[in-house]
C-alpha cells in the first residue's frame, strides 16, 4: 500500500509541476464549479418563474366572472410542475418535454402526446449542467491529464528504475489509477456542495439520492480512470495512447448515445402526433357527444338514469340532466385517453429500455439514465407528472360538470342561449372557481427513483468490473 | 551455499522475434567486478534486463545469490542494484527527491547525511541538488543515477554504461567507487562499450558478440587486464 501511495503522490507532484497537466486541472475544477454554480442560477431563476407563473395562472383563473360551468370546462387552466432539487445536478429531460402543461375537459393535457423524443448526449452539448460536465468533459480531462500515466515511464526508461525498486506491475498501475482518481474525486466535489445546498429542506428523500448518485459518479469516473491507465499500460508510446482513449471517448460519450437513442426509436416507434389524435378522436366519437344529450350514445345512460330515479323523464331528474351527461361523458373520455396516454407511456418506456440497453456499450448510457432517474427529472417523473396533471384535469372537469348538475336545471341549462336573462341563469358564481384545489405535485420518493436507476447502476458496476480486470490484465504487460 | 553472486547458464532470449541472447553462460563471484564488452546489438543490456526479471528467457536460468530469476523475481530485484543506460529519472523532480523517492519505493529510508554523502561520492554539485533534472546534463544525471544505485545497498550492482556522459574526473571517482565496493563484497556486473573503463575497474572483462560469450580476460596478479589484447580481440569479434 505504501509504494501505491508513493506513486500516486509522485503522479499528483508531476502534474502540480507540469504545466499542461496543471492547466488541465485547474479547467476541470473551473468547469465543475461554475457549472454548478450557473446551473443553480438558472433553476432557481426557472423555480421562481414557474412559481409566479402557476400564481398568476391560478389569479386569471379564479378571476373569471361568473359563468356557466362547461365555459370554464373549456376555459380550462394552466399547471406547473416544481423542479426537482436535482435538476440543478441534472435537469434530464425537463428540457425537452417541459414543465408547463395546459388542461381542459374532453382531452388529455397538451404534453401527454407532445412529439417530444429522447435525445442524445449529444443533444446536451449546450446544456451546461455539473452532471454534463461530469459525463461528457471530465473523462476527456482525465484522459489528457492520464494518457501518459505509464507511457510515460517506459518512453523515459523509469519503468525499469521503478521495477527495479521492487514496484510491481500491479502497484504501479493502482497508484497511478489512484492519483487520477484523486483528480476525479475533486471534479465531484463541486456537484456534491450543490446537491448539499439544494436538497436542504427536501424530505422526499432527495438527499439519499444525492448520495446514491455521487456514488454512481464515482463509479463512473473510476471507470474512466481504470480504462485509461490501462491502455496507458497496454500500449507504447503516449500518441497511441492518446489516440485509441480519444476514440474510446468519441465513440461512448458522442456517438454510443445518439445511436442507442435513435435505435431506440427506429426499434419501436412512437405513432406521429396527429395519427395519435386522430385515433383518439375517432374513439371518443363512438363513446357519443356529451355535449348532446339526445345523442345514441347516451340513450342507455337515459333509461337506466330514469329507471333508478324511478321518473318518467330527464326534466323530472332531481338534477340537471345535461350536467349529468357531462359528467359521465368526461368519465368515459377519460378512460379513452388514459387507455391512450397509457400506451403512450408504454411505448416512450420501451423505447428507453431499448436506449439503456446500449449501457453494455457505453458507460456514459449507464451513467446518464442512472443520474437522471435519481435526479428526478427522467422519463417515469415526467410520466408521474403527467397522470397527476391528468387526475387534476378530471377532478377540475368534474367540479364544474357537478355545478351544472347542481346549480340550475335542465330547463335553464337548455335555454341559456335565450336572451341574457337566461344565460345570467346558468351562470355559476366566481366565487367557486377559488373552490378549486391548487395543483401541487407529491415527487416520487427515493427507493422509486432508485428503482428506476438500480438496472443503470448494475450496469456501471459491470463496467467497474471490465475496467478493473483490464487493469489487471495491463499490468501483466510491465514486464518490459 | 552457492560460490556465485550471479549464473547464467546456456541462456537464451528472444526478443522481437529475434534471438538475442544463445547459449550464454557465465558466472560471477561475490565480490567480483565483471564487465561485459561487446558492440551494439551484442545482447549486453539484454543480459542485465533479464537478470532483473524484465525479460523471460526462453532457454537457459539466470540465477541471483543461488535464486532462479523466473521463479523468484522479487526476491531476486531486492538483492540487485539496476542502473540502466540512460539515467531513468524524474524530470521534474531534484536530485534530492529523486534519490527519496526511489529509495523510499524499495523502503529504504536513508538519512540525509548518506543522502548527501552519496551525492558527494559522485561529486554533484551541491548547487545543482535542489533544481529538477530537466535543468542537468547528462552526465549529473548520470551521477544522480548512480548514486541512487549505490544508496540501495544491496550486495548485486548491475550497470549498464555506467561512465556514459560522465567527465574523465567523476569517470575516475566511479572506478574508485566500484573498487571500494568489491573490497566491501558486492558484485558487480556491467556492461560497457568503454574498453579502457571496463579494463580499469574489472576483475574480469568478458567479449559478447552476437549473443554469445566469445572470451574472458581475467586480471593478472596485480589485478591488471592486458589491454591491448583485450582491445585486438575486441576490435577483431566487432570487425567478424
């Protein structure tokens, strides 16, 4: 242990003393923290836009005048999801499918069916997240400062002055392994004080995965930093080295995951949006207009409504029968857009699956999908986010459809278009739309956004395991 | 109990598809100075690498204080001193941290005064000491090196061009060196294109050509080598 800290402190000296290798440290360190601290920046600038803008939703809302209840059915209303505390580690996919949604009776929210697609680290490039910089930037800094960890030393000769002092193959390569991971461990750093700061009050247990995804970043990086002592170790001279590691890095951080992505989605494609709302409309058109009382659709729903209230007709119902129409009608359009938005889901989960697969292929794939899910800003909260928005959208429908049930009869409600008098009949009063809870979103707790990664994490720790044999295995070659 | 310090018996090394070494054998006694002539590409650092285990043969045992190197590699690199051909230092580190940080590699934890005495048996300058070796000729880090060489203590030196660089003054100290340390019972075995050098500080002088041992010279009574024969049959195997 002694001679692997030797050299690993003789690594660190050398690059404190080498100017190229200082420079590079000096950038990681740079980079890390100011994307830390611009990521902050932004989402907390986006946190208080979000804030006011749900505020200020919520005012237009509740100062609508009175109305009659299915206006404000189609007025509909504006909700926004809260970032994760992580997002300022890793804002996921917050980007690409937003965090806005609008919501309105007789359909499904305007983000559900969203031509939104996975895209590629690639596709990141001009997001300046700590987690960008930590998958992308730090293993091509690790790769210059560690390149000639080892070529180094047999371009100078000091390979036999150090085996001639006993170092082993072995040792050699775990204190250089060890100075890089040194150098690793600081670029964490930055993301860890940030996820410190952000997940300060949270109690959805985000500080366990802040944890658990600082663990994974070192995973991550100790990977990198064994696969690129090893191919210091296995090859010659420091220009192969630097080659095949910067071909390694343009392969698994560039190309792997713009091509897992768009596998993903030539494997099992999502249907187009307008073939998606096409479908949509022709199902919900069997289900009948709830709008229309008299359709075919709604003439069971007549008689066995007036068989139970044992009348003779809708008039005599104890409750508005077009309000009641309406009710049922949203019951049944919602089920056809669940069962939709269901498939939907289904399908954007296969084709994230399919993309994870490449984690056998790339590191970064792992680590990406891994920081997401316990960032809170991957696919299954986006999803969770969707089907809390759509139970808020269908208890708000069903307020209003209830009002219109309660607060006028079938009478009035049939001639509201009759002159003002009797549309000031069928207006609800504004006081109710305050009535209406405020949308707030409960995230998913950490042993559920770990679930989601645990798949992603089995992967990094068998790239863990690849790397660490490949760094036995070079060590075998130190021989001469 | 073994007579030799160091054994080569009908050793063969290949390297790079090429056979380098065929059918050498060759012993040294405790406390002997052997050196090894011979030209470029004669297997001379060959030799020295594959009594530090560096290189396996493929025929043939190299045996260290009775121990086979293939079997027991580090047992065997704990008893031997390297000082290979070009001084394998640090650039960026002093003569100074050098000499701690290689010794403290193969713990050994010398104090500052045998640090600087061994400095001062190379004659390096002491205002030379605390600047990194970028900044030095090759013949200091040459110097750099053998001290290094020597702080190991160990009771087998293997040099390879050990007066490379060095000015004929530090070329003179060395030779005494080396002959303080056979009088102390360390073996020394190097390899040497400097026939007026090897003939000066050996006991013995052995011509290498090709891969092969082609004769021996052994020091007279006085412990004088006939140079001039040395140097016939040297410039003879160098011409055939």
């Amino acid at each position: 242990m002694g001679a692997i800290i030797l050299i690993a402190t003789d690594e660190l000296r050398f690059w404190r003393r080498s100017k190229i290798a200082w420079t590079v440290l000096v950038t990681l360190l740079l980079v890390s923290t100011c994307a830390a601290l611009v990521s902050n920046v932004e989402v907390s600038r986006r946190a208080e836009e979000r804030l006011a803008q749900q505020a200020e939703a919520d005012a237009i809302f509740q100062a609508q005048p009175d109305r009659h209840p299915h206006r404000m059915v189609h007025y509909g209303h504006y909700v926004y999801r809260a970032a994760s505390p992580l997002a300022v580690i890793d804002s996921g996919i917050d980007s690409m499918v937003g965090t806005s949604i609008f919501l309105e009776g007789h359909r499904q929210n305007s983000a559900t069916f969203a031509a939104a697609r996975e895209t590629g680290l690639l596709a990141r490039f001009g997001s300046f997240s700590p987690a960008f910089v930590l998958q992308a930037l730090a293993p091509l800094l690790l790769i210059i400062c560690g390149f000639a960890s080892v070529t180094r030393e047999k371009e100078n000769k000091t390979l036999y002055q150090l085996i001639g002092q006993g170092v082993s193959g072995n040792k050699l390569v775990f204190g250089k392994s060890l100075a890089l991971w040194v150098v690793a461990l600081l670029a964490i750093l930055p993301l860890l004080f940030l996820g410190f700061s952000s997940t300060g009050s949270d109690n959805f247990g985000f500080r366990q995965s802040l944890y658990s995804m600082t663990f994974g970043y070192l995973i991550y990086l100790s990977v990198w930093v064994l696969l690129i002592v090893s191919v210091s170790a296995l090859l010659r001279t420091s220009a192969q080295s630097l080659s095949v590691l910067l071909g390694l890095w343009i392969v698994t951080v560039v190309l792997m995951p713009r091509i897992a992505s768009e596998y993903a989605s030539a494997s099992a494609p999502s249907p187009s949006q307008i073939e998606t709302n096409l479908r949509i409309a022709e199902t919900m058109r069997a289900g009948g207009d709830s709008h229309d009382i008299e359709d075919n659709a709604f003439v069971d729903l007549r008689s066995v409504t007036l068989a139970e209230y044992n009348v003779e007709s809708i008039e005599d119902l104890p409750f508005n029968y077009r309000g009641f129409v309406a009710l049922r009608g949203e019951e049944a359009d919602t089920e056809v857009l669940k069962q939709f938005a269901q498939e939907r889901m289904s399908q954007e989960l296969r084709q994230k699956s399919i993309a994870d697969s490449f984690s056998l292929f790339s590191p970064v794939v792992a680590i990406r999908s891994f920081s997401m899910a316990l960032a809170g800003t991957a696919l299954q909260d986006h999803h969770h986010f969707l089907r809390a928005a759509e139970d808020y959208r269908f208890n708000m429908v069903q307020t209003f459809n209830r009002l219109q049930m309660s607060e006028m009869t079938l009478a009035e409600d049939l001639a509201r278009n009759d002159g003002d008098e009797a549309g000031r009949n069928t207006r609800v009063n504004s006081s109710n739309w305050a009535e209406m809870p405020v949308f707030e979103l409960r995230p998913l707790d950490h042993t559920q956004r770990w679930g989601a990664a645990s798949s992603s994490g089995f992967a990094m720790g068998l790239w863990l395991i690849v790397a660490f044999g490949l760094l036995l295995l070079s060590s075998r070659q130190l021989r001469s | 109990m073994t007579n030799y310090a160091l054994k080569a018996s009908d050793l063969e090394v290949v390297r790079g598809g090429k056979t380098v070494l065929s059918g050498m054998s060759f012993e040294v006694k405790q406390g002997e100075v052997f050196a090894l002539l011979g030209g470029n590409g004669a297997g001379k650092s060959t030799t020295l690498l594959t009594f530090m285990g560096l290189l396996q043969p493929k025929g043939g045992v190299a045996q260290v204080l009775g121990k086979s190197v293939a079997e027991q590699p580090d047992a065997v690199r704990n008893q031997i001193a390297y000082l290979p051909e070009s001084a394998a230092l640090y650039d960026h580190l002093t003569a100074w941290e050098n000499l701690t940080y290689f010794l403290s590699l193969s713990q050994v934890q010398p104090a500052s005064e045998s640090l600087r005495a061994a400095l001062d048996a190379v004659s390096l300058p002491i205002e030379s000491r605390g600047r990194p070796l970028k900044s030095y000729s090759k013949g200091m880090r040459q110097k750099v090196a053998i001290a290094l060489a020597l702080l190991r203590e160990t009771p087998v030196l293997l040099l390879d061009e050990p007066t490379s660089g060095l000015d004929p003054s530090a070329v003179e100290d060395f030779h005494d060196i080396i002959e303080r340390l056979a009088n102390n019972g360390v073996t020394v075995l190097m390899v040497t294109h400097d026939l007026y050098g090897a003939c000066q500080a050996a006991h013995r002088v052995g011509i290498l050509r090709a891969g092969q041992l082609v004769e021996v010279f052994e020091a007279d009574a006085d412990g004088n080598i006939e140079i001039s024969t040395v140097r016939d049959l040297f410039l003879q195997q160098r011409v055939a």
